[in-house]
C-alpha cells in the first residue's frame, strides 16, 4: 500500500458535508471553516484521485460518476470514525467500571462491606455486582463478559487466571439447644442420624461437600431441607433440631457467641481454597486491580 496516496479524513468528511448540505457555503458553515478550506479540501482530493470529483449543472455542484463512488467511500469512512469514536469511549467508560460475579455464599457474607467500602477509598470507580452459582460464573468470565469473580471453586479454563484468596473451613454445624451439641467428636456413620438442613445442589458449597462425604462412602443423608440462603438456615438451626455444613467465615461470630456449636468428624478433612479469578486478557484492568488491592489487604 502506498501511504502517502490516502485520502485525508478532513477531506473526505468536507465532501460528504457539501453533498448533503447542497453548497460549499452549507458545508463551510456546518464545519466552522471558510469557503476557500472547503474548496481546498475538494481540489485536495481531485489531486489525489486526478479526477473532477464535483462539476456544476445549472449552477449547481453535483458529484461526477468518480465523485459519487468516492462520496460513498467517504460516507463509509466516516461512520466508521463515529462507530470507532464511540467504542473507545464506551472502551474508557470500561475501565471505570468492574463487571463483578461472587459465588452465593461469600457473597451473601462480604459482598456488601466489600462494595462499601470500596465505594469509600475509591469514589472514582463504579462497581456492578451480582451473585450466581459457580457454573453460571465460569463460562461468562471465559469469554470475558466478566471482568473479575470471587469463587470457592476454581475454574479449569486456559483464559481464565486463577489467584488464592483466602482458605476456609466447612464445618458442621448445629445450635447450642441440640442434643447432640456436646459431643467432642463424630464418626462418619453418626451422620446417619442426625437431620440436615443444607444449600440447595447447585451452591457450589453443597457440589464440595457432596464429593467429600461420597469419597468417604456417605450418601444418602437425611436432608429435612434445602435451603438457598446461609443466613436462613443459621436462623433454623437456632432451633436445635437439625445441623448443618457451613462455611466457617459465615458462622463464626455465632459460635463465638454460643449460638452455634462445631461438630468435628473424625478424619474428615474440610479446609479449602478461595479463589479470585479473572480473564487474562482483563490482567490490566484498573478497577479489578484496585478491588483485588482491597480483598487482599482485608
């Protein structure tokens, strides 16, 4: 391609001006410039194609059959610059803004401290947040409609960069009235006999513990209910009669204050990782940047 041989955008933009507003003068007026720039400009492009683009019939100016394949050129060329101008401020308007996705059970937890105060210490920066299940969340961060997640399951993606957080316990859990509150420790086969109230089967909570208890050769609980909310089933354990695994950042200040009793299981192993987790190609993105800043920092 020979560079020096491309039409000036001004140019172009000056004769689809004149075309559509019928005159020079129209168009000097519309581009805030004289008539003899505009006239310039139309000589500078018949230069360039070295042909009359513009001839006048009955004293009006009207585009020659060059003129009108370089006029649609021109119109193309244009509305491209607008399409390209808006991109890259909605581009602009992107890193200002984090796409952000949690996992129900940190995100009932953290989620509004975290928006808090990250509307605090950075006034500058706006946040739209939602809470989904893990398999909600991983197929829109690999194809980047997400610009960072907070999970409890790290996704298997080659776009997808995984970083630890924080680590947890699951524990189980029951309140203080329960009869079963004072036992130091449990066997695997005293789960039979106790009532469950525990996540629904998507929670990505319930997906870890289900494979844990089947690696052990426990299935088929005695699960009284399901319910979609870690505060509600706190609130139903208050009454004793059932127990429950929870996340040990959830249920904390309820077992410090009494409320909730742990129920260790022998040889039962529930510690796991947090995951912050975000699309490579989004590694440079100011505000996820600045919130992870704050999640690590917590």
């Amino acid at each position: 391609m020979e560079y020096n041989k491309l039409p000036d955008l001004k140019s172009l933009a000056t004769l689809q001006a004149v075309v559509e507003r019928g005159g020079v003068s129209e168009a000097a007026k519309l581009l805030n410039i004289g008539q003899p720039a505009v006239t310039k400009r139309l000589r500078s492009l018949e230069t360039l194609y070295a042909t009359p683009i513009m001839e006048r019939v009955s004293g009006r100016l009207q585009l020659t059959d060059v003129g009108q394949q370089i006029y649609q050129f021109a119109v193309l060329t244009t509305n491209f610059h607008q399409r390209l101008q808006k991109s890259l401020a909605d581009l602009n308007q992107g890193k200002r803004t984090l796409r952000l996705e949690v996992t129900m059970a940190i995100g009932e937890h953290f989620l509004p401290a975290w928006l808090v105060r990250f509307a605090d210490t950075h006034p500058q920066y706006r946040v739209e947040s939602r809470l989904a299940y893990g398999r909600i969340i991983e197929p829109r961060l690999a194809v980047g409609q997400i610009d960072l997640a907070v999970m409890e399951n790290a996704p298997d993606h080659p776009d997808v960069l995984v970083q630890q957080w924080r680590t947890d316990e699951i524990v189980m859990v029951c309140g203080a009235q329960h009869p079963i509150a004072r036992r130091k420790k449990l066997r695997m086969q005293d789960l039979f006999d106790l009532n469950f109230v525990l996540r629904e089967k998507n929670a990505a909570l319930r997906e870890h513990m289900d494979r844990l208890l089947e690696q052990h050769g426990i299935q088929d609980l005695n699960i009284s209910m399901e319910v979609g909310s870690t505060a509600a089933i706190i609130d139903i354990l208050h009454s004793g009669r059932h127990v429950s695994f929870l996340p040990l950042f959830a249920v904390a200040s309820e077992i410090d204050n009494g409320q909730l009793v742990t129920l260790p299981i022998k040889d039962l192993y529930t510690r796991r990782t947090l995951w912050i987790v975000r699309h490579r190609m989004h590694l440079n993105h100011p505000v996820a940047n600045a919130f992870i800043e704050m999640l690590q920092q917590a």
